[in-house]
C-alpha cells in the first residue's frame, strides 16, 4: 500500500485484474438463488454522460452488494442500438448510421469498464446485430399467423424533420420526442401491433406491481385510460350508415343536439363530397393537421369546428342533429366521434354558443330547474331526468345503465368498455432499423417472408437519400422480391423498419442466453433468470418503453416462450442530473469550461462580458450545463465520481451538481487512506476482534459498537431503501469515530478492533468504490477480491446502546432510580430526575433550591 492515494494508478490496476480473472461472468446455477439486476441499456450515441454515470452506479452497488450476500447475480450491458438517435446522429457528422454506431460502441464500452461496472461484458449485445434483430422477425411472423399485427392506412403523427411516423406515445405536447420539432397529422399505410387485445390485462396487473413507484403505475393507469359506457349508433340521414359513438354519459343522449366527428375521421370528406361544404371541410381538416394533436393541447385549443353539410338522427329523440368536424374531437378516443350535449358538458357548451346550435335540458338539479336559453354555464352535477321520454323523473345515475339496457334491447347500442390506449404502430419510415419480413404481390397480397430466408438483412453499404429518407425503397437487390406464394419476380419487399421500441421490448430474455442461435433464447435460461428482479432507469420511460416491454411480454407469454406476465419485478426510477445554466449576452449558453471566475463573479471567456446564471436544470447539451465524466475521472478517477453520484442525493431525487460536493467526496477518500496507512503495519497481522463487547472499555468499545451499528445501517439503507447516502454517511461516521484511537498506543485490544473495523470499512465500501476497496482490502492480506468475501454481519448485543444508572436523591436522601444513555448530557439527566413519578411526590409544591448532577452517577434534588 503506497502512503498516497493515486486513483489512476489502483482503478487500471483493478480493472485488469477483474478482466483477466472473468470476476463478473455468471452462469445458471440451480443450487443459488439468482438475482437479475438490469440498468435500461443507453443509444451508442458517442460519449456516456453523468445521467449514464449515476443510474449505472446505483444499479452496479445493488449488483455487487446482492453478490456479496451470497445471490448469484446477473449484471449485463448492451446498446439499444437501431433507430433515429444513430442515424440524425450520422447524417449530421456525415458518415454512416452502421460506421457512427459501432464506433460510439466501442467509446461508450471503454468508458463504462473504466468506471469499474461489474458487467459481464460476455453477455454483450447490440440490437442492429442481425443475430439479434432475426428473432423479433421470427416473431413478427408468429403474431401475424395468429392475427396479432395488421396493416392498415390512418392518419398517423408524422414528423417531417425525422422523416418518420410516432406512435401517440412519441409525441410530447405536440412535438417529436426525439428532434423537438412539430408533428403533424399523415395518412399513411403502417403495421400495427394489437396492444389493445391486452389492455384489460395490463391494466389489472397495475395493482400487482407492487415494487413499482406508484408515479410510474399511475400514468400507465391513465395512458390504458379505461372507461366504461354505452355505444350508441346514430343513422345518418338519407343514407344506410351509422356513427357509433362511445359516451360514459348515455343518461344525456336525449339532449344530443349536434355531432362532432375528428377531423381525421374517414366520413369527414365523404359526407362534405360534391357539396358546397366540400372545400371549407377539405381546407379545416389540412389546418388541423398541422396542429398538435395531444389531448394536453386540444384541450387548452379555442373550440372551433365546420358543418360538413351532413346531418344525422338521434336514435331516442329522433331530433335532426348537424355533422361538424370539430378540432376536439379525437380519432384516439371512442370512435373518433362525439355525441354533443351542450346543457350537460361545458366543452359541448362553448362550441353551440359560438355556432348558435340548440341546447337541450336532460337533467336538472333536485332542486331547481334549469333554462336553456339563460344558462351561462353547463350543469354537470347529479340530479332528476327531465324531457328524455320514458326516462323522465329518474334519477340519472340509474338512467346510465337503464338507457344502456334500453338501447342494447332496441338494437340502438350496447354496453361497452372503451380504452384510450390506441394500437402500437410500429412502422417507421426510416432506414436504420430491423427490416419488416413482409413481401407485397400484385396478385397473392401481403405474403409473409418463409422462415428459412430471415434474418432480413438491412444492407449496411447504402447512404441514406436527400434529408435523411430511407434508401431501401430505391435499392433493387433489397426492395424487388419474388412472391413466395405464387412465385411472380414483380413482388416488393417491404420497406419500412420496425420502431426501436420492439427491440428494447425483449432485449432482457436475449441477455440470458446471448448466443443462442436456435431460438429468441434459451427457454432454461429465461426460466432461471426471469423476471428481472431490479429494473433501473428514467421516469421518462413510465410509458413508451415500460409498456411495450409489458405488453411484449405477454405476447411471449401466450406463445409459451415464457411462463410469467411482467417483466420487472422491481423499478427503480432514478432522479435527473442537474446543473444551472450559464449564458453570455453574445454567445448565448456557454459551456462550464467557457466561462471564467467564480460565485456571481463570472465571465464569458470568449468575449469577457459578464454572465447571466440561470436555473437548475437537467443537464443537456443544448443548454450546454453539462460535465463530461471523462473530465471527473482524469482529475478524481472512477470512486470519487461514483461517491459523489451516491451521495449527493437519493436515488430517486433529482441530482445537483457541485464542485464541491466532488472535492468533498475526494477528501474522503483520501482520509480513509490515510487512517488505513497509520494502522496498516499494526494490523495487518493481527486477527479482528471476535469477542464480547463487554471485553472492551473507553474508545475501544466504541469503535467496536459503532462498527456493528454502521454494519446494520449500511445493510439497512441498501437493502429496503437504496438510500446509498445516508449508507455513506454513516461510513463516514465511523472512520471518523476510528480517528480517535492513537496508532502509537499499539495496544493489543486496540489493534484487534481497528482491524476488526478496518475490514469492514473495506466491506462496506467494496460496492461504493470497488478499486479503493479492494486495494484497502490486498493491504490487510487478503489474496482473492473483496468482492468474493461475504457481506459483513453485525450482532445484536452491540447494537444495544451502553447505559448508565443513575441514582436520584432527594435532600441526600435516595427516593428512585432510572437508566439513561451513556451519551445523555447533564440537562437531559437533570429533566428526567425531576419527571420522575416516585420523585414528584416528595419535590410537589416545594421550592427547589438546587439540583446537583454527578454525571454518571446521581442527581441530589435540594428542596
């Protein structure tokens, strides 16, 4: 052990050893109990940052602390490697999606090993393999065969700027989630997975997750978005079709005075064809198209919609009502329809005011009654069933199932259950990503690829067209086919990829058996380690990423792949990392390393002008509030980074950066290494204290006791909470009690403890910051790695805190007696005598002229 602490010097010492050794590579093994610790795997998008840093660091001190209490522990790590992240990425540094990814692999790899993560890197994998990615075109074949995926043509939301189309869930407040650019509305042909056929199911087992936050079961919750209600179907007029609408409000159809149809709806432009509305319908529907269309943003709209011209009939009042498209109605909600009751809904309210359409009164307080000519706002509260015919007088919450019955008996609707989770289309107009194993034949249809041609391979010597549009349209050897069916040479492949999403959907089965080449995995595999038992990773995946994964496993599921429904047992989503903004008045947002001085003393280094500080906010590059991880680990190295990430701030809590909170983590480091060198030479043959505490007196004893209770606290913080700092804190607390035990004394007690508490400061720190842990624990003589040693244990007995007895005299004459901690002071001691119930008797209604406290001995009461 050198007397200084050289970081760069002990981590590549380590990270060789751990290398050549094949410390962290697991195998099934029946006779362990497994546990399957998996952080959400990153884009290779070229450079880790510090939200990699701190989410892999909390996943990688659960997999080594889990190791050490005996666990057989599956910690793996690849690349989500497909999809526009790589390919923007590519089109902007001008080389190829294939070329930028691979090499971002090969950076990302090396700086991730240099951290010191216990990865078991043989399980590595990359979704762009065609290794990988020819197991989700098996499958994709499967869920056709049974009917689980269909094509269709719908307005779908299509970013211009990605060149692609986003499911519902890919667009944030009207923007694409990747580029931040708006989306608008396309029709367009696109494969759809049937999610919904699962929607009930995944919404029942929300409440069976019971290791999951309740933030991310909540939003799922309300994505699945259940309702319960009645279709009803309203005939158009002069004609034999009819628009079913879902509505929760039935016990309202009678005041139904107009209908509101999406303005994506397909009888939108039929019923307006050939008829004056013809062209104002056709120019309402294009501007709404390049409207955010989130339900966020239609809600905060202005209400605003156009008469199509076309009217229908309402099946109970049989009153004429107008057809509108309106911009709130919503294609991914119901049927895309809405039955519009101004008395009874403020939204339906608005719109008839401003376009002078009939309200209705339907239901009126128990109290009162309503006018619809001086109503001001909609009346949406309970009451009595008034002009609804039969239903008069009711009550309208029994009217709700009893005009449901109604309808289903005259054949004018039926009860129902409607979801807002639409299907998941995973068609991207893009290149870089797993080819769809589809073939289009003039004759034969959509024919599907035989199995014994997949993988599908993506050529990988194309370069994309003009604004980033996928090339494999325009590529004979890929696009032309031959039918499989009927054998024409005209067929056409098809050319869309699949979203990145269906990759990250199973990527966890394939990590059990990465090299399996018979199947998507090895089944005794995926029965071992299955379901991951800790999932770490951000809360902006509560839904995209969480779902589909939940959703795609039960599609395994059905297809006997697999025997369980949920994919994770326990989630853990972690808090951003935060820095504030720093702008210049002439070159916008700087860089930390663009600016000079310090506290509100700062200026721009490029102009010299002083800076405006900003807020605290989640570090990104276009803010520029960013800290390259290379920059701490050049100047700290990989534990202090690590330290720092865990003590800054709980696991789920948002991170701020500092400097500070850096060098303290530093200073640290440096203090244990410093006690560890005083004491190295006293104790590194000496055997740990193993005997009672009742052995030990004064600093000794203490340091014994503290050390059984910061074992138990570490324990507990990492077990139940993942609270790893108040788990460091507590380790700092006992190095600092260990200062207090002189080196030069080299008494033989002394010696036993301090290595006794040496070790398990060595223990305790081992899944904090591997390489100083495991050079702290070579200096005390130990050959093989921290790692294979057993967690610490602590013992009850010297977790009891040491108490005294304290006697309480009442003019020098003894009267009780009580315990108190042997830390309590002098005015804690004092209270508690004169609180004492035999005391009260003999001090009650007498002046006290002193009280005399002999700490650690008596309290003498003078009355």
């Amino acid at each position: 052990m050198d007397e200084r602490y050289n970081p760069k010097t002990i981590e590549s010492k380590w990270q060789n050893f751990w290398k050549t050794s094949k410390l962290f590579k697991v195998k099934e093994d029946p006779g362990k109990e497994k546990y399957y610790l998996l952080e959400m795997f990153p884009y290779p998008s070229g450079n880790i940052h510090m939200g990699h840093v701190r989410n892999y660091t909390i996943g990688d001190v659960v997999a080594r602390y889990k190791r050490m209490r005996g666990f057989n522990v599956l910690h793996p790590m690849g690349w989500d490697a497909f999809g526009m992240p790589a390919e923007n990425a590519a089109i902007a540094n001008n080389t190829h999606p294939a070329k930028w990814t691979y090499e971002n692999i090969d950076t990302m790899q090396f700086q991730l090993k240099r951290i010191g993560f216990s990865y078991d890197w043989d399980r590595e994998i990359a979704t762009c393999s065609p290794e990988y990615y020819r197991w989700e075109q098996w499958l994709f074949l499967k869920m056709y065969e049974k009917g689980m995926i269909y094509r269709k043509e719908s307005f779908l939301n299509w970013c211009e700027h990605c060149q692609t189309v986003l499911a519902n869930e890919q667009v944030e407040a009207g923007m694409c989630w990747r580029c931040g650019k708006t989306v608008r509305q396309k029709k367009l042909w696109q494969w759809f997975f049937r999610i919904t056929d699962y929607a009930e199911d995944l919404l029942a087992y929300c409440d069976k997750l019971s290791g999951w936050p309740e933030k991310v079961i909540t939003m799922q919750k309300n994505w699945i978005g259940k309702s319960v209600g009645a279709e009803i179907r309203f005939p158009i007029e002069n004609t034999d079709e009819q628009i079913p609408v879902f509505t929760t409000r039935q016990d309202t159809v009678y005041g139904a005075t107009f209908m509101c149809l999406a303005p994506e709806h397909p009888l939108v432009l039929n019923l307006s064809k050939g008829t004056p509305r013809e062209d104002k319908v056709r120019e309402f529907v294009e501007h709404i198209s390049l409207q955010d269309r989130s339900i966020r943003a239609v809600e905060s709209y202005e209400k605003e919609g156009v008469f199509t011209g076309a009217y229908c009939l309402n099946p109970l009042s049989g009153a004429r009502m107008p057809i509108y498209t309106a911009n709130f109605a919503l294609m991914e909600y119901g049927t895309g329809a809405v039955m519009s009751v101004p008395a009874h809904d403020q939204r339906d309210f608005d719109f008839a005011r401003k376009y002078n359409l009939d309200i209705v009164v339907v239901v009126k307080p128990y109290d009162d009654d309503l006018d619809s000519v001086t109503m001001t706002e909609a009346y949406t509260g309970e009451g009595v069933m008034v002009n609804s015919g039969r239903f008069d007088g009711m009550d309208n919450v029994t009217a709700l199932d009893e005009i449901a019955s109604f309808l289903e008996q005259e054949g004018m609707g039926k009860k129902t259950t409607s979801f807002r989770l639409r299907d998941w289309g995973i068609s991207r107009q893009r290149y870089w990503g797993a080819p769809i194993p589809m073939i289009h034949c003039k004759k034969c249809g959509i024919v599907p690829v035989p199995e014994k041609d997949l993988p599908i391979l993506l050529p990988e010597n194309v370069d994309l067209l003009e604004g980033g549009r996928s090339p494999l349209g325009a590529l004979d050897y890929f696009a032309k086919a031959t039918c499989p069916a009927c054998g024409s040479p005209e067929a056409r492949r098809e050319t869309d990829t699949m979203d990145t999403f269906v990759e990250s959907s199973w990527y966890y089965e394939r990590y059990c058996s990465p090299n399996y080449d018979k199947g998507m995995f090895d089944k005794t595999a995926v029965d071992y380690w299955m379901p991951v038992d800790q999932y770490i990773g951000g809360v902006e995946h509560a839904i995209l990423h969480l779902l589909y994964s939940r959703y795609y496993t039960r599609v395994l599921n059905d297809f006997g792949l697999v025997k369980y429904k949920e994919p994770f047992t326990r989630l853990l989503t972690q808090g951003m990392v935060c820095k504030e903004t720093v702008s210049c008045p002439e070159h916008g947002f700087l860089f930390p390393e663009e600016v000079e001085g310090s506290g509100e003393n700062r200026h721009c280094k490029k102009c010299g002008k002083e800076v405006t500080l900003g807020r605290v906010e989640k570090m990104s590059k276009s803010k520029k509030n960013v800290i390259d991880p290379n920059t701490l680990l050049e100047k700290y190295g990989a534990d202090t980074t690590r330290l720092f990430c865990l003590f800054a701030a709980p696991p789920e809590r948002d991170l701020e950066w500092s400097e500070q909170g850096v060098e303290g983590g530093y200073r640290f480091l440096n203090r244990v290494w410093r006690l560890a060198w005083n004491w190295i030479d006293l104790i590194k043959d000496a055997p740990p204290f193993d005997g009672s505490p009742d052995l030990l007196e004064g600093e000794t004893r203490e340091i014994f006791k503290k050390t059984h209770a910061t074992i138990y606290k570490v324990s507990k913080d990492i077990e139940d909470r993942f609270h790893f700092n108040t788990a460091i804190s507590a380790i700092m607390e006992l190095v600092n009690t260990m200062y207090g035990i002189d080196p030069v004394k080299n008494d033989t007690q002394d010696t036993k403890v301090m290595r006794f508490a040496m070790e398990s400061v060595a223990l305790l720190l081992s899944p904090i910051v591997p390489h100083f842990a495991e050079e702290l624990w070579a200096a005390l003589g130990f050959e093989s790695s921290v790692l294979l040693a057993s967690w610490p244990s602590y013992r009850d007995v010297a977790l009891l805190k040491d108490e005294l007895l304290i006697v309480i005299q009442v003019n020098g004459k003894l009267r009780s007696k009580f315990r108190v901690d042997v830390d309590a002071d002098d005015n804690t001691i004092k209270a508690l005598a004169l609180s004492d119930e035999r005391v009260q008797k003999f001090i009650t209604n007498k002046t006290i002229k002193k009280v005399i406290v002999v700490k650690k001995k008596l309290v003498n009461i003078v009355v």
